[in-house]
C-alpha cells in the first residue's frame, strides 16, 4: 500500500497566502459592497515594460514560423543569449558571476524550493525568523531539523550568525521579505565568514534587489568576498520587471563551490543542480525567455526604472503615514515592504482583521512569517498610487 | 559542514538526452561539414498552431496595459478558463475528469519528477523497463527502492502486471515512450486492478495521447473504471501542440484519490500536491496559458491535426521502411516513436555510433532507457518530411 510523505502533515494546511485569500473571499462575499484595497500578497499592478511585450510578441511569431520554430532547449538552463545578459547585469554592479553559472528557471519560489533536492537529509538548516514561508515549508516537507535566527527590534530585524550555533545551509534574503531591512556589506561578511568557517552553504535570496537605492548597500551576496565558495543566489524579474504573471527568474552557482562527499570527492553542487535540473525542468518557454532578455537592455533597465521608482514612492506614502503616527517599522527606503509593530499592542491575526473588516484594507499578518512576527504586520508598496494613498487615510482613521 | 545529497553518486552522470547531445556536438565539430539528420530526442519540428501565437500576443498585450494586466494567479494551479478547457477535452473521449482535478504546470516532465515529493520514502516503485528515465532518476535521486517490470519482444514491449510483485507506486506510459507499444483498454484495466487491490497509486503519462488513431485504444487512463481510486495522469502539449519550446501540460488528480495516513486519517492526494506546489511553485506564464486556451478550440484541434497527421506520415515512412529490411519494430502506429532492433544483432550504443558516423543520422540508443533497451533503439517521426525521407534511404544503404 502507497504511503503519503507523512512530513506534510505536521504542516500548516495552507500556504499562507492561500489562507489569506480564502480569508479575504470570505469577507468579500459577505460583505459585496466593501472596496477592498490588497496590500497583502507582494504582487505588483504596474504593467510590464513596451520592450518586453513586443520582444515576447516577436518570439510568439518566430515559433509560428518553421524556418524559426524552437523547440527544447538543449540544456535547459536557458538559452545563452539571456544567461549573458544576467551576467553582464551583475557585473554592471560589481558582482562577479559568469554566464554559466547562470541558469534560468520560471521564479525564484521554484528554486528555492526545488534545491533542497541536491542536499543530504541530514543538514540542519539556519532560517532567519521571520522568512517568507517557502524556506521553511519546502525543508519541513522533506523532513529536515529547522532552527532558526532571530530577527527582532533588538537588531532591527536583520538577524546576524551566532558563533555558537552550528548550521550546514543558511537561508538569507536581503532586501529582507517580509521585513524590508537590508543587510550592509559588512553584516553580508559576516554571515559569508561564519559560512566559509563551518563548510556551510547560504542559500541567498536577492529578489528585491532592485529596491536597493544607496549605493554602499550590497545587491548580491556575490559582491562579498569569499560568497563565491559558499553562497547560491536566486533572483527574480517578478518585482524588478512585474514579472509575476510572466514568470521568470535566476539562479546562480558559482563554480568554486564545491562540498567533500563521504567518499572524498570534491562535487559541484552546479553539477548536481544540473542533474537535478535535467531530470525534473525541460527550460522557460522562449517568448518569456525573450522578454527577459529585453528588461537587461538599456531601453528595458530604463522602461523598469519608472516603475520601481513608482513603487518607491508608495513606499514613502506608506512610512509617512506610520511616521505621523508614530508607529515603529523597518523596510520602505530600499525596500518594496514596509514591516509595522501593531498599534496597541495587537496581535497579528487581530490587527489583520481590524483592518479587513474596519478599512477593508488588506495586509499580511507577520505571525505567518515566524514566531518574531507575531505583533508585527507587513504592507507593500506594489499598489496603485491612489489606493495606497486611500489606504493610508483609512488607516489613520482607525481608533486602536 | 554541508552534506550532500549522495543519491546523486551512484545515478549516472548525465541525463540521457544530454549525453547524446555531447556526442552529437564532439562528432559534429570533428566532421563540420557532416550533413547530421536529428531523430534523437523526441522534439517536434513543425511550427505551434495560428490560433496559439495570436493568443500569446494578445496575451502579451494584456500584459503591457495597466487595466488588464495580471500578475500572481491566486492559487497557481492554473486559470480555470484553460482547467475548465482541458476537462472540456477529457469529456470529449469519454474520461471522466472535472476541472477542479486539473492543475497547469510547465510540461509533463517537472510533475513526473516532482510528484515524488508527496510519498513516503518506504515506498516500492514500480516502473517498465524499458521507459522515460525521468520516472528512474528522479526516484533514485530520493533513495527510493526501484524495481521493474519487463517489457520485452515476448510481450510486445507492454509490460503487465505480476501478482506475486508486490508495488506501491507503478510509472506507465501508453502510447509509449520509448517503445511506441499501447495499451488496450483490457491490459489497462489490469493495471488498474492490481493497483486498486493492493492500495497502490499509478502514475500514468500520457504525453503521447494525441497520437492515438484506433478508436479503441485508450488515449486516458480515466476512461477504465477504478481508475479514479487509483491513478494520476500526466499530459503535456509539448508532442500534441508543438509545444516544447512554449512548455505547458496538467496533471489531473481525482478527488476520489485518498491514502490512509499511519495515524488512520483519510488523506487526499490533490490537496498534498496542492500544498507542495503552493510552496514550490508560482503557475505558468499566463501568455502561454491563453495560447494553450486556444489549443483546445475547436479551430485550434483542427490546426494541429494536420502536425499530427504529418508526424504519423513520417512515422509510416519510418515503419515501411523496416518492413522493408525485415526489421523487427513496434510502435509507429498509434504513436511518433519507432522502437526497432539494432540490426545485426548490435548493441544500442554501437549501432548509434554507426548510425552517426557512416549515415549522419541520430537516433537513441535504447540502453539509455534501461536493461530491455539494450539491442534496440528509437526513432522519432518529428522530423521534416524530406529530411525522414533521406534519413531511411542512408539507412537502408548501410551494411551491417
């Protein structure tokens, strides 16, 4: 007889967001008339660039056409055309990554979720608390020890390595999601030497780069010394480009990264990732590939710059608002995520449907991203100019 | 220190198809001027259908506009305008399949390996040997206890069911990859038994459905009874469409689909893929969702009929060819892939090296596909007419 993999029962039943939709539909049927504004999930309004539609346009017509019909990749790592192109944007800021090592996937939730196929079972795995919610599920689904790094006021939520603490893969994400704080270049080497010391792996998520605005902050690990031998980075076009309905993104393994197998061998981990890749992924369809390739041109990187810097704006609407109101929070300055302490000592949950039911505003309750975000809420500034600023009113209107 | 996962050692180093691509290139960059006719890897040459560029460019379109763009899809099992239109086609042979069982993915291929993440480690696998080496290598990559079924000349290369075998999940694929060989409605209906007496799960792929042209050939394992208590399908428009560049197909998982958990409760398998895809997967590029959309119109039928049909022409060019040389073969009827025996009594490996060398034709060894391969190899029918043409009169003028 089958057996299921009994780690999914000891799991939440639903992916936060999910929970947070079914939430909002609930309320929504019950109450027609309300006009919700969404600030929950991190997906962005603003439409995708000209360069990219009429790129994705041109690819549809060429697989239309025998003479220019593509079929399978033969890697399916992505076509080389786009593997430049992403390398060629790291080293525009200083970041040492090479084309092959670059491998094209359709989002970065894929890979950071997928790459826990190429580790061995018995790793104990280091996740900042709060984390987006795929770090941790995708581990405890296949069984592995999770603990966890604090992030709190006491740090400004950026949790920093303890010495003491012995972790084999790390899971860092900066421009921190949910908590929009963004590490410095001397906290990143921190975390690489703690990393290089102990033989570990950091698994490094940068999809929020593009919100970096000050120059000295870091948008890959790979512009730390040292990241080269123990880090792997996953990036997205989903925020950077509002690639989220086109979905597109990047992940990158050095080629010095290797780790001893109990046989002695040096292995690849790019190596095993390709075998893993090549049994399970067969590559991103081309019309989306050829999108990408556009957002890395000049034309694209100026067609986002607007849009980012729209979101930006919201961004400062948001903190504004929590300034005026004297409400503590990280993220909103190089950050499309703005990390509030709940008015009156409220819990997540609570506040959550406070600002459902009593401004129809939707939010994500931080006790979904950790046992440090309970008491803590977060909003984006991935909404429309208007909304936001509506938001914001109804908001302060709120009696706590 | 990190381990690795060390399953990985002892599979072999490179996925079959990407083995031959190395071949190919060493041969072809020693011999530049070789005219090389690819019928290796089962990809398709003819372009994607009008109806299916038409409904990615408007989609592309929607993209680029503020009021119609969209971006995460709310529970990223697919729109149910594409879910409702795949179970609209089901019906339409007689398989008993509701929208709400159909989740949208990238190609049959990520679901045949991923799936993997919902069982237990302590379960048997049972797969046909000869077969897709996805079902293997994403099983051993996991640890898991691989065993197999023969397929062989005595039974026409369509393994069946062992009762004194004792498995608990089983891999078929009908129309075959790589032998070409179906299955009846009866000998299906003998797998679904065995598996429904012994409580286990059948992962059907059915990639290669479209190319059934019997009317009593099953093209879904939903259309034998029991099979809604015991089976997952997975289908692709990669072969149907030409989409192998585009990348899109669906699993459908019954709602009647439900293993005993070891603490007694009755757990239902959609809902455990639904939670591993909801933390590891973000949906298919909605561009390519709408011309997937426009594939199951009837306009949309109409024009990738005449593809199929061009393809089963090919395969007949291919089939008669053999007759013709008295060469044993199966598949070729119901099906794009040619299984024949190496002539000459060779091995697989050495009659594709003679077949690259002396006529500039690819092919797959069938030692690639497991133990019953070795002696045989495949030919595929998705080629261009002329290139199928000339590729048979190299073949017949080899000596052997």
């Amino acid at each position: 007889m089958v057996k299921i993999n009994e780690n999914f029962l000891k799991m939440q039943k639903n992916y936060l967001f999910i929970e947070i939709a079914k939430r909002v539909t609930a309320f929504s049927q019950a109450h027609p008339e309300a006009d919700i504004i969404r600030m929950g999930i991190g997906d962005v309004t603003m439409p995708i660039a000209p360069v990219a539609v009429e790129a994705m346009k041109k690819a549809a017509d060429e697989l239309g056409v025998k003479e220019t019909f593509r079929g399978y990749e033969d890697s399916g790592a992505g076509y080389d055309f786009l593997r430049e192109a992403v390398a060629g944007y790291y080293q525009s800021f200083g970041a040492d990554v090479k084309a092959d090592e670059v491998r094209i996937n359709d989002g970065a939730k894929s890979d950071c979720g997928n790459i826990v196929d190429i580790f061995g079972d018995g790793n104990t795995i280091l996740i900042t608390d709060p984390a987006y919610p795929v770090y941790v599920d995708t581990n405890l689904m296949s069984g592995r020890k999770v603990i966890y790094a604090d992030s709190n006021e006491q740090n400004g939520f950026a949790a920093m390595p303890d010495e003491s603490v012995d972790a084999d893969i790390i899971y860092l994400c900066s421009p921190n999601n949910p908590t929009g704080s963004v590490y410095t270049k001397d906290q990143l080497k921190a975390w690489v030497d703690y990393a290089v010391k102990r033989g570990s792996v950091i698994i490094f998520d940068a999809a929020y780069e593009a919100f970096v605005s000050e120059e000295d902050l870091p948008r890959s690990i790979f512009q730390i010394e040292g990241a080269r031998k123990c880090a792997i980075e996953m990036c997205s076009l989903s925020k950077t480009a509002g690639f989220t309905g086109v979905r597109c993104g990047y992940t990158v393994i050095p080629s010095e990264l290797t780790v001893k197998a109990s046989d002695g061998s040096e292995v690849s981990l790019a190596q095993l990732w390709n075998r893993r890749e090549g049994s399970k992924f067969n590559g991103v369809s081309y019309p989306v590939q050829r999108a990408a390739e556009a957002i890395f041109t000049p034309e694209g990187q100026e067609q986002i710059r607007v849009n980012i810097d729209y979101y930006r704006e919201n961004a400062k609407i948001i903190s504004s608002t929590l300034d005026e109101m004297g409400i503590y929070y990280t993220g909103g300055k190089n950050s499309p995520y703005i990390w509030l302490k709940c008015p009156g000592g409220m819990g997540s949950w609570e506040f959550f449907d406070k600002l459902l039911s009593e401004a129809n505003v939707v939010g994500t309750p931080g006790a979904g991203f950790g046992k440090n975000g309970e008491g803590f809420f977060r909003l984006t500034a991935f909404g429309d100019r208007e909304r936001t600023k509506e938001a914001m009113e109804r908001f302060k209107a709120l009696k706590f």
